[in-house]
C-alpha cells in the first residue's frame, strides 16, 4: 500500500505552480487548460466560481450546482476553442456559462431563431 500523504516538495511544487498561474491572463489560463494544465483550471476556477454560480442562481435552472459543474466540464472540453476567436477570454467564459446555463426552452428558442 502506498502512502497517499503529500511530501513537502510535492506541496512546494503545487503552490509554486498556483503563484505562476495566478499572474496568467484569462487567455493564457485557457490555453494552458487547453494543454490540460489543471492548475489553470484551479486558478480560472478561482477566478470565476462565484460568478458562475451567481448566474446559475439567477437563470432558475433546476439543480444549479450540477449545471455550474457542467459549465467547468464545457469549459474543460472547449478551452482549445478561445484560441480561434476574437473575444476577450472573459466574454468567452461567460458566453459558454451563458449557454450551458440557459434554461431549456430558451436554449431551444435561440436555436430555432438561428437556424431560421
């Protein structure tokens, strides 16, 4: 059986890599997320949590915090994709929160509406 415990170089690393990504842009934060860096998504997790949540609270989507998980997994999946767009890494964020987040029959109204 192995020990699960961290040894302090291991933590030493970890808060290292944290400070590094905290001076990050969004931008760079996704592109690293993109390269499955998982400490830029600790740090855009940290950056953006509250929000994300705050805005499940206010679409009225059934079972907010499963929705906010799902934003983090599309985020996850998508992250490659800010790369070839013109929006602020912010805009971007909050557009992809915007989708997963939407209430159903919104969703499908904004689908009908651009597929006309």
């Amino acid at each position: 059986m192995t020990d699960q415990t961290s040894t302090p170089q291991a933590d030493a690393h970890v808060m290292r890599a944290s400070t590094e990504m905290s001076t990050l842009s969004d931008a760079e934060l996704l592109c690293a997320l993109a390269q499955n860096e998982l400490e830029a998504l600790r740090e855009l997790h940290r950056r953006y949590a509250r929000l994300l949540y705050a805005m499940a609270e206010r679409s009225k989507v059934p079972d907010p915090e499963a929705r906010v998980q799902e934003t983090w997994l599309q985020i996850m999946r998508q992250a490659h994709c800010h790369a070839s767009t013109s929006l602020e890494a912010r805009m971007w964020l909050i557009g992809t929160a915007q989708r997963v987040l939407m209430p159903q029959e919104q969703r499908l109204a904004t689908s009908a509406l651009l597929t006309a």
